[in-house]
C-alpha cells in the first residue's frame, strides 16, 4: 500500500503539470484579453501559502458554478483576491463530463432539502417532456441553484483548508528532510 502512494502522487503531479495553464495560453485567450496585463502579473503566478488555498478555493467556486468559460472566470476571480492564476485555472477540472452529473444530481437533492420541496420534481415520460422540458427545468431551477452555491461554498472551504494543510505538511517534510542532511 506504501508503494503505491507515491506512484499515485507522481502521476497526479504530472497531470498537473501537464494541464496547469501556461502564462503563454493566457496571453493567447481571447476572453482574457481585456485583463490580460493583469491577470499575468508575476505576482499572481507565484507559488505561496496564501496564494495557493485561495487559488484552489476560487477554481473551486468558478468550476462549480460556471457552466462555461470556468478557466477565465477563475483567471479574473484571482485577481482582486491575489490568488495564484494556474492553481485557480486548474482546480476548475474538478467538473468535468465525470463529475458533472453527480454534481449536479446533489446540487438538486440539497437545494430540495434547503427549500423544503415536498414534492420531488419527477421525470415525465419522454413525450411529455419533449413538450414540457421548460416546465421541469423552470421547477427544479432554483432547487438546482441552491444546490450549487452550497456546493460551491463548501467545496471552496474544504479546498482551501486542504490546500493548507498541504502546504504546511509539504514545508515540513522539506524542514525535517534538510535538517536530515545537515546532520549527518
């Protein structure tokens, strides 16, 4: 069990790496392009203990509750909260066509919950849903919405703490491995 956690961090790592956005892609975006001299600042591409949590806190809330565009939107959110750009960029991975329905599914049954919805929005048939999709979409709307800002604001919590917990083990092993060699 040992042996495998170090291949499963290796490879996620160079997932990471391979996927994290380069300032180049970010020049190069045109959605970005009106704050692009912002959004390439070095000083939000530096890898600290404050940036990073609010980093991954902010990919999570534009990954979660933006359907479309969630790499720019995270880009532009970093911004007034100083986070880093390509850790912010890459937590919106977190939806994806795997994730997504699951998401969305438990942004529903707690919005249901939330709201106190007694009655369930149930799927009708598939004749009357060609005809009558709007209606569902409009009653299980708002449920759906709660759903996900809470979602959204948890998973930004749990991000962010996790983030930090992280880090600081990270900057410990790196402690306890130099004393390490400075003893010996």
């Amino acid at each position: 069990m040992a042996s495998t956690a170090p291949g499963v961090w290796h490879r996620s790592a160079a997932w990471c790496r391979r996927n994290l956005p380069t300032r180049e892609s970010m020049e190069r975006s045109r959605m970005l392009r009106p704050v692009a001299h912002r959004v390439l600042a070095p000083e939000l591409w530096r890898f600290t203990r404050r940036s990073v949590p609010r980093g991954v806190a902010l990919g999570m809330v534009a990954g979660v509750l933006f359907p479309v565009a969630q790499i720019a939107i995270a880009a532009v959110f970093a911004l007034p909260f100083r986070a880093n750009v390509p850790v912010a960029a890459l937590t919106t991975f977190v939806t994806n066509p795997l994730t997504t329905p699951f998401i969305l599914v438990a942004a529903y049954w707690i919005g249901t919950w939330m709201l106190r919805l007694d009655a369930p929005v149930v799927a009708q048939p598939v004749a009357d849903a060609a005809t009558n999709w709007l209606q569902w979409l409009w009653k299980a709307g708002p449920a759906t919405i709660t759903g996900l800002v809470v979602i959204a604001v948890v998973a930004a919590a749990v991000g962010y703490a996790l983030s930090t917990l992280g880090w600081r083990l990270w900057i410990a092993r790196k402690w306890r491995t130099r004393h390490h060699h400075n003893v010996n």
